[in-house]
C-alpha cells in the first residue's frame, strides 16, 4: 500500500510513519506535506498513492483548502487534534478520522477497513464544506474549573492548579501542585477533551500532565522515557517508543 502523509508538525508525521511500518513493512510512505500548496502541487500531477493520512491545520492554511482547488480521487483519513465536536463533526460527514495522540490498535482498523472497503475514491464536495463550516464556526472552550469531591465536600478546583490527572485504582484523581488528591467524576478521555492540549499532554492511558509539573526526564529502555514530576508520582510515569519524540516536542514548546 502506497500512502500520503499531510502533516505540518514533524514529530506527528516522524511517529504515524513509525506506526504504519510496525504495522505493516510493506506499506510506502510516497512523500510527507506539510502544506497546503506542496499538497495542491502533489495532486497536480500524476502519482500513485492511494490512501492519504491529512492533518486539519496545515503551516499555511487549513487542509480542506486542499479539496477547493483539487481533486482527490483516493480515500482521505484525517487526523486531527480536535475532539468533541470534531467526532460529531466527522460522524455526520461520514468520513474517517483517527483523533491525535494517534493509537496504534485504532490506526491499525483504519488500515483494515481501507484494505476490506477498498472505497477507491476521495471524499466529496458536501462533506467537506460541512466540515469546513463546523471547524470554523466552534472554538474550543478549555475547561479553567473542575468540581471535584474529597470525603464529603464538592470543591471547585482551578485547572491551573492541577499538576496531573491519574487514574487510581479505576478511580481519576486530580494531584494539585501541592500534592492533595481530589476524586473527579469523569473519564480521562472525557477530561483530555476540556484541557489545553499546549499545557497539558496524555503521557499514557493512566496519566495527563500539565506542563509545570514536568521536572525532568529520564531515558529508558528500547527508547522509552521516564517523566520525573513534582508532586513525586508513586507510580512511575512512562511515555512509549513511539510517543517520546512527541512528548520532547511539547514539552519544549
């Protein structure tokens, strides 16, 4: 299978191209965009991909730009950041989509329902207009207060003062800069949704830091990283292989 990546942050591009080889040797990656116009010269001319993997924000526009002066006759799966909205948003349009941190199992169906449906054809001018308004009309509204509970009592909690969300035992805590443990009624998937993802990052299923509470990190074996946090977690945090580069990335953002 010959692909296409479209994406401008080169970590995200470095790490989907790690995942599509360890899933399959025998895919090609044919070339990596990072605009709108390099993507607009690529579908100028003839070429051989036939399945696109295509970030939303692009260095120098938004994507769906690309559909407006091009066309696409291959199967398009974009990538994307967003989230609530963003799978409302994509559902009704019917088109594929794999939410970033991209995990390997999901990007792994992505590829299997490609091979079975083998659509062969890009997506059409409706739908992306119906994407396009929506990205353009919502704003992500990031959650600045959490109502947490400790024994008895609900306590409005300021997100700012969060150092980490963990899960506990099947239960989320919210750990502040000095070190008390709330309770929070949520999911940490629910939770990574209403968090500013330029302060907080999924470090792994059980663990979304904020970027202050990042004291050092420590490499580990077969390229894996250990984050260092203050307050000190008991449970070691730990970022895989293939998620360290994009976790350097932001935390040096």
């Amino acid at each position: 299978m010959k692909v296409l990546i479209i994406e401008d942050e080169l970590a995200a591009s470095e790490n989907l191209t790690y995942l599509l080889h360890s899933i399959d040797k025998d895919i090609e990656v044919v070339n990596v965009l990072d605009s709108v116009k390099s993507s607009l010269d690529f579908f100028s001319k003839s070429h051989d991909a036939e399945l696109v993997f295509m970030d939303i924000h692009l260095a120098d526009g938004i994507s769906f730009e690309i559909f407006e002066q091009a066309r696409i006759d291959i199967p398009v799966v974009f990538t994307t950041a967003y989230n609530q909205y963003a799978l409302k948003a994509f559902k009704f349009n019917s088109i594929d989509y794999l939410l970033k941190p991209i995990d390997k199992d999901e990007l792994a169906d992505a590829l299997q329902q490609f091979k079975v449906q083998n659509k062969g054809k890009g997506i059409d001018d409706q739908q992306v207009e119906g994407l396009l308004d929506l990205i353009q009309t919502k704003r992500k509204k990031f959650k600045t207060t959490f109502l947490v509970s400790r024994r008895d009592e609900l306590i409005p909690l300021k997100t700012e003062k969060i150092a980490y969300f963990r899960i506990d035992t099947g239960v989320v805590k919210a750990v502040t800069s000095d070190n008390k443990a709330y309770s929070v009624d949520d999911k940490l998937e629910d939770i990574e949704e209403e968090l500013d993802s330029h302060l907080f990052h999924r470090a792994n299923r059980q663990f979304i830091i904020n970027k202050d509470a990042v004291v050092n990190l420590k490499t580990y074996f077969n390229g894996k990283l250990i984050v260092e946090v203050k307050p000190v977690s008991d449970e070691r945090i730990i970022i895989s292989k293939a998620k360290a580069t994009e976790f350097k990335d932001w935390l040096g953002s």
